[in-house]
C-alpha cells in the first residue's frame, strides 16, 4: 500500500494539482473583489491570485492583495483607531470594512468541495 502511495504521489505531482489549487485561489480573489467597498477601486484591482513557490515538489496557491499596489488594504479589512497627523490634527477613525474574511465565509464550502472533487477526479485517473 504505501508504495502504491507513493506512486499516485508521483503520478499526481505538483504540475497536476497546482491548476486546481490556483483555480480555487482564482475563485477566491473573485469573490474578495466582490466584498470589496464600492469606492476602493485601487484595492479592488490589487486583488489577485497567483501560483506559490514550490517546496519540496509540493504545489500551492493563494488568493490575497498585492500589498505595492494597495498598501492599505489591512486599514480598510481592520479599520484604525483615531489617527493624528504630525501636527497634531485628528483624521479620525476609519470604521472596519472587511471583504477577505466575509469572502471566504460566504464561498469556503464550495470553494474547498470544488477542490476536493477535482483532486478525486485526478485520482481516479491514475487508478
């Protein structure tokens, strides 16, 4: 058994399972772009998924913010306390709006079955 085990993880490999992690990713950034506020166009933009470096021959892939071209995304996902400019002057508080954490509460069930039916679909051809 285990080296029929290993050999449906050499079958498998990283090229294959790495479509189905980055299309999951790609479904998740969708809807994070949803959730998104309506006036922060910019962030909504910044959205993306892409495919992770490889470790160990293992795939991986993510949905988040491109932090360069949104570097305030965290503000509007946690909103701030009161805030102070240099001189002193309040620029008040910015409420929380969260669209990561709302995204992946709304889609996990289908985003996590879809990646689950997928890889069964790859196992069963290698079987």
């Amino acid at each position: 058994m285990e080296r029929q085990l290993k050999d449906l993880q050499k079958q498998l490999g990283p090229d294959k399972v790495e479509p189905v992690l980055y299309e999951a990713a790609q479904d998740l950034a969708e809807a994070m772009k949803v959730k998104v506020p309506k006036h922060t166009e910019t962030l909504r933009n910044a959205i993306t998924a892409k495919k992770l470096k490889r470790y160990e021959n293992n795939a991986a892939a993510g949905a988040g913010v491109d932090r360069k071209k949104a570097p305030h995304a965290h503000l509007v996902e946690y909103g701030t306390g009161e805030r102070y400019h240099k001189s002193g002057k309040s620029v008040g508080v910015m409420p929380a709006k969260p669209f990561v954490r709302p995204a992946w509460d709304t889609n996990k069930d289908r985003i996590v079955r879809k990646v689950v039916d997928d890889l069964k679909g790859l196992v069963d051809e290698c079987l």
